[in-house]
C-alpha cells in the first residue's frame, strides 16, 4: 500500500501523505475504505506513531479522509474532489517554487477560470 523510501530528500510523513492522497486520488482507495490505525500503519512501515499521525491530520484537514473515534480512519468523499484537492495543493507548491505571491496565484485562477469566482 505505502512504501517510504528512506533516502529520499522528501520527509518520511510527507510520503505517506503523498503516497495515501495518490491513492484516493486514483480511486485506489474508495471513500468508505478503512485504513489501519496509526500504531499499525507505523509498525508496518517502520515509522514513528507521531509520524504517521502528522500525516493522517494534514490528510483529515484535507478533508480527504475521517477519523471516526474508536470506529477508525476512513477514506472520505468522491474521487472528483480528492483530484480537485491534489491539483491545487500541486499548483501552490509550483507556485510557491516559481516565488509567485498568494494574490498573484489566486489572480492566474481567476483568469483561468474566465473571470472572478468563474462567473
């Protein structure tokens, strides 16, 4: 499901975040799938439980998955909003690359979208 590499410049949690959203994205995690809990996805991939559970809140703040107590994590909403999501948090870390302002990046959607708010 996860593989962390563990010479990679991109931290251990970024991965598991990357790799998870990837993964709802494509639709290989459909909304309703049970993840395992935090201390057996750590054990499995060899990580920290703090590890994974950073990872777990930035996805849940993402609104990509639910964590429902003792019922567990699962994977939330439809796949059209879990790319629509993965796209733009891929379009901030380009602009933020390109030294783009917040304002300046909001301003290139707008016009992209054929004015303000798309209307």
């Amino acid at each position: 499901m996860i593989r962390i590499e563990s010479g990679s410049a991109e931290p251990p949690f970024d991965q598991v975040k990357r790799q998870l959203t990837e993964q709802i994205a494509a639709g290989e995690l459909a909304a309703g799938t049970r993840l395992p809990t935090v201390r057996a996805l750590a054990d499995q991939l060899g990580l920290a439980p703090n590890t994974v559970a950073k990872a777990y809140r930035e996805l849940e703040a993402a609104g990509l998955i639910d964590t429902r107590g003792r019922a567990g994590t699962f994977v939330s909403g439809d796949g059209a909003a879990a790319s629509a999501r993965k796209a733009a948090a891929e379009y901030v870390r380009r602009t933020r690359e390109l030294g783009l302002s917040p304002a300046e990046a909001l301003a290139l959607v707008e016009r992209s979208l054929g004015g303000a708010g798309g209307r």
